[in-house]
C-alpha cells in the first residue's frame, strides 16, 4: 500500500495531495538510550511504526494522509547521563514543532497528530506550547498530540506476557519486542541476558514530581524498565497494532 512520504514526494505531488486531504501526521522520536541492549533509535522507529501503520489503516478506510519527515531528535534530558544520548533544548523544541506544523499548514495540511515516541514531561509541554504558538500564528490550524502511550497501557496488558505491564515503561517487553521485530540485528542479546525485570516504574511519576530528573535516581541505573527478557517480536508486532489503532481513533476524532 504506497503512502505519501513528504520526503519522497515531488512539488506536484504534494499539489495533488493537497486536492485529497487535508491530514498530516508527524511522528517524532530522541536519540535516546535504552538500556544496554537497545540502539538509540528505538524511539524514532516506535513513531515511525506507529505512524505508517495508522496510515494504511486510514487509507484502507479511504483518508488519504501526508507523513511528514521524521524528527529524529527530542528534548531527552532523562537519559542524558549515558553515553550516546542527544537531548535539545525546551526552546529547541518549541521552535521546531512550531515552524514544522506551519510549514504543513502553508500548503494546507493543517489537521495535524502529532506522534511522539517519548514521553518525557518537560518534553511534552515544548511540543504543547510549539502547537499553541502555531496556533496563534495560522487560523485554522488544528493539532493533536497522540495519547498513544496514556489510551494504550491498558489494551496493552492482555498481550504483553510480563508481570506488571503497567509498569513496563522503558526499553522493557513491548520496545524491546519492537526492535526485535524491525531490526533485530541490533539487540545485543549479550546484555539482554543479564537483564532482570525492574519494576521501579511504579513510582517513576513521584519520582519526577519529587524533582528526580534522571533513570539513574528514579531507579533504572542501566536505564530500562519493565521486563525485556520477556519480549518476543510476536508481542511487539500485536502492540504496536493496538497503538497504531489509537492514532487512527484520533486522526477520526480529529476530522470530524
């Protein structure tokens, strides 16, 4: 099924699109370190799956949508302690989501869902205020932040096969059963065999609002949570669909 790729697109093209829908989806995602088994982009391939197959569904349902280039960088200040990891600044963000939905809504793609794999807190109230400042910029431009993650932990739990899936958070069964589903050559099972369940996840959000800032003192010193031995690419492949459906929920909700 041939979606429509902004990046892969000729002007005409766009042109065409633009007779079509007028739906964008935007899916963004840090250079972020997960654990010590996972690459650092497992969050850019999370809003990548979540986003192209949001698309067919639609399509198969006869809604035409653009995907936007991926952004490929967030502000990721949790996981800033660990080699590798990219963080931008509040502003940064801001900046970015902002100039990026007025650039969709220039050519008319001005419903936009936003799909952003990490959902660190600070980093969710720069890509708000990016929208609201949009917003004030373009009538009738109308955005949406995908809840995918808060609408479907609670699906999630009767396919994910580990102890407590609600606190399955980072780089635990179902982001782990994704990589080994889309790039399985890049688990290193080497460290994934020394990785016992952590389940610290349950107090993550006291953590933060006690002020703790980092995997390390909010209980991930190796910065996973949740139960990644457990994954299959079978479990993450059924997920992943239960996410993908959210955003297809949204993108009707949104064009109603």
């Amino acid at each position: 099924m041939k979606l429509n790729y902004l990046s892969n697109m000729t002007t005409k093209q766009v042109r065409n699109l633009e007779e079509k829908t007028n739906i964008a989806l935007f899916p963004m995602g840090p250079c972020e370190v997960h654990g010590t088994h996972l690459p650092m982009m497992v969050d850019v391939t999370s809003a990548n799956e979540m986003t192209e197959r949001a698309a067919q569904k639609l399509k198969a349902k006869g809604i035409e949508t653009l995907i936007a280039p991926t952004l490929h960088y967030t502000l990721a200040d949790i996981a800033n302690l660990f080699d590798g990891n990219i963080t931008l600044r509040f502003e940064t963000v801001v900046n970015i989501v902002e100039d990026v939905c007025l650039g969709l809504a220039k050519w008319g793609f001005n419903k936009i869902v936003i799909i952003c794999a990490h959902g660190e807190p600070k980093n969710n109230e720069a890509i708000k205020e990016g929208i609201k400042r949009a917003s004030l910029k373009k009538d009738g431009l109308n955005v949406k932040v995908s809840e995918w993650f808060h609408h479907g932990l609670p699906r999630m739990s009767s396919v994910c096969k580990g102890e407590h899936p609600e606190w399955d958070f980072h780089a635990g069964e179902w982001e782990t059963g994704l990589i080994l589903l889309r790039h399985p050559e890049l688990v290193d099972q080497e460290e994934l065999s020394k990785l016992e369940p952590n389940w610290e996840a349950e107090h993550l959000f006291a953590g933060i609002s006690a002020g703790k800032d980092n995997w390390k003192d909010l209980g991930a010193p190796l910065a996973y949570l949740g139960d990644p031995q457990i994954a299959t690419k079978e479990t993450g492949d059924k997920v992943y669909d239960i996410f993908s459906d959210i955003v297809v929920e949204e993108v009707l909700e949104l064009i109603k």
